[in-house]
C-alpha cells in the first residue's frame, strides 16, 4: 500500500516538472516570435520559401513514395 502512494507522489511531482518545463519552453517560443523585426521575419519567410522550392525539386528528381 506505501508503494502506490509513494508511486503516485513520484508521478504527481514528475508531472508538475514536466507542466513548468513546457510552459518555460512555449513562453520562449512566444518571446522570440515577438521581439523579430519585420527585416527578420521577411528574412525568415524568404528561407522558408527557398527550402520548400529545393525540397519539391528534390523530390522530383528522385522520385516521392507519395505523389501528389
């Protein structure tokens, strides 16, 4: 019986670490978002978009397991 209990306040608090942990890393995702100028996110948009082009030109070459 002090197994279970104990078992269930290891899994309690590794569940609350993991909650702060997550919410840590999604207002580091959202900060940096934010704080980009607008050079940045067209810089990043442009990158995107040259990767998506090579990528399909890629698959073209060799040939994609899903066609479209």
């Amino acid at each position: 019986m002090d197994i279970d209990k104990l078992a269930m306040i290891t899994l309690l608090i590794i569940y609350i670490l993991f909650t702060v942990i997550t919410l840590f890393t999604y207002l580091i995702v959202i900060g940096g978002n934010e704080n980009k100028t607008e050079n940045e996110r067209s810089l990043e948009d442009e990158e995107q978009m040259k990767f998506l082009k090579d990528l399909k030109n890629k698959r073209k070459k060799v040939g994609s397991r899903w066609k479209k």
